[in-house]
DNA sequence: CGAATATCGCTAGGTAGCGAACGAATTATG
DNA sequence: CATAATTCGTTCGCTACCTAGCGATATTCG
C-alpha cells in the first residue's frame, strides 16, 4: 500500500509502509544467521516468556489469523524448536511448548530490542505519542470499513 | 514485526504494522471483485497516468525490488491486461503498456482515493505533519543500519 | 438428549515482499 | 579494443500475510 498522493508528495500511508517494511527487513536480516524470520521469532519470545501456550492464545497474542499461525507453527516445529502437544481440557487446542534446542536457540539469539530504540530512540515523547494516536485513529477507521463490507 | 513491548503497551512499531495491514486489507477486500492485487493496482495506475513505462522505472517508482516487480508484471501479463515489449533503446529492457482489456478494466475500477481519506481525513494537519516526520526519521535510520550490515 | 452452531487447527491457493544467482546486454576501465 | 564490472529482468526459494473450506471437537439450545 504505497497511497501516494497523484502530486507525489509524502503521505501518511507510504511512510507507513516504509517504516513497518524496513524495520522488518532489519529484524529479517539480523535474524538471517539464525535461520529464523521475524515473526517465527515472536513466537519464541512469547514461549520463552510467558511459557507454554494454547496456540489460539498465541495467536490472539500476536494478532495472526489462525491459518498464518499453523504455518509458521509447522515450520518451528520442522525445525525442532518448537513442540505441539494436545491440550488436556480441550482436544482440539494444541499446546506450544520450547523443545530444549529450542531453549538454546533463543539463548543464543540477540536481543532485538535494539531495533525499536533505533527507530524511534530520543524522538520527543509528544511527537511519538502524536504518531501513535494518529495511526492508532486510522487503523480503527480502516477496520471499521472492513468489518461493514 | 509487532515490536510491543514487553509489558504490552502500545508501541509506534506496533501501530505502524497494524496501520500498514489494515489499509492494504480494505485495498484488497475492494478490489477482490475485479481478481486484484493492492500492488497490481498500483502497476495499472501508473501505466493508465504516466503512459507506457519501462521496467526498470516503474520498480523505482513503486519502490519495489526488480524480483518482485517481475513476479506481479507476470500475473498481469498472464491475466491479459499489460503487454511486455522490448524497448529499443536498450535491449535489456522490457517496456510496459496497458493492453485494451487492462484498459477497460481500469475504467470499471472504483477510485481507491477513499481509503487514504477515511483513514486520515480530518486529522490536525500538524499531527499529520508531525507522524510524517516521525515515520521518516524512523524509516531512515533502519535504512541506515541496514546498509551498514 | 439431540441437533444446530461455534471454535480450533489444518490445508489449499492466493498476493506481496525479500535475497541470491544467472544470462544477456551495456558500460567502464585498463 | 578487450576485459571487467554493472545493470535488467527472470527464476528459485523463502517468510508472512490473507480467505475459504474441511474435519473434529465443544457448546448451545430447542
């Protein structure tokens, strides 16, 4: 989604891209050593920090549709980072758990906290509560025409 | 790439994915009648204003990788509505030209101008301004970093 | 209880993005 | 001029997003 203005000046929505595209592009290449993608890494991180979790939670969680998850799910577990058992209380849910090389993986893994403090390190606090209003706005208007079609 | 923190409150990085997805869902549920991508609009929008564009121009003008404007000029060729001729200038080139069926269905398309409205029509021009900026600086210093790797 | 409904995870098929590597063509350089 | 370096577009293989639809399980409700 460029939406670039007919005149060609800068809009709200191309910046918009860039910035999501080229801090995925940063979090894609550090993680480029370690085999791993930007949102596999998410995955990790939650399963390091909150522990084993319901795929459906994991998936609220980071805001991924059901489909997108099982891929990526599929994927850390083909590569043995990840492991799916069946949930007690519910037989359809399958809960995610670190399998050991897992475990080692992430302690191995740079912090990439860096990236955010990159980013947006040292810009005025207004401004930065500015931006996240204004987008914050648009996204609830943009979900909103979603949800009436 | 969510870039929430790690006590869930809201982060510019968060919003921005969040913002970023929401605009190109609603560009896709509008043009999911006409069998067409948010990118591939942008390629028929360019070829319907600017007139017959070679490859390469376009790919800087929609900020695409040379691989991924290959694979999106592919669709649309199969699809009948841009034609791929060699420009005589320079052989390695591939000029692209709206053929009359991509002609004609870029007359049935819906004007997708509303989307860049509703999500920030009437919005504090400052605040706006200010978001610009912000997402600018933001997206320059990730670009930095990258091109230091 | 039994039937309709909802939810969970998966598969299939699509778009959009990337990097790497390649052939062909062009341009720069020694 | 000949060779080296670059550029253009393609192909390959990958991540990450989506919708639609399926089977299995839970839940709701008549």
């Amino acid at each position: 989604m460029d939406q670039r203005s007919d005149a060609g000046h800068p809009t709200v929505g191309a910046w918009t891209k860039r910035c999501y595209l080229a801090g995925r592009a940063l979090m894609d290449s550090t993680l480029r050593p370690y085999d791993l993608g930007s949102t596999q890494w998410y995955v990790l991180w939650h399963l390091a920090h909150v522990g084993p979790t319901v795929q459906r939670d994991l998936g609220r969680a980071l805001e991924l549709e059901r489909a997108t998850l099982s891929g990526i799910v599929a994927t850390l577990v083909r590569k043995g980072l990840v492991r799916q058992t069946s949930s007690g209380d519910d037989q359809r849910q399958r809960l995610l758990t670190l399998t050991a090389a897992g475990e080692t993986l992430w302690r191995e893994l740079p912090d990439l906290s860096f990236i955010h403090d990159a980013a947006f390190g040292g810009i005025d606090e207004a401004e930065l509560a500015t931006t996240i209003r204004v987008l914050q706005t648009a996204t609830g208007r943009l979900n909103n025409l979603l949800r009436k079609e």
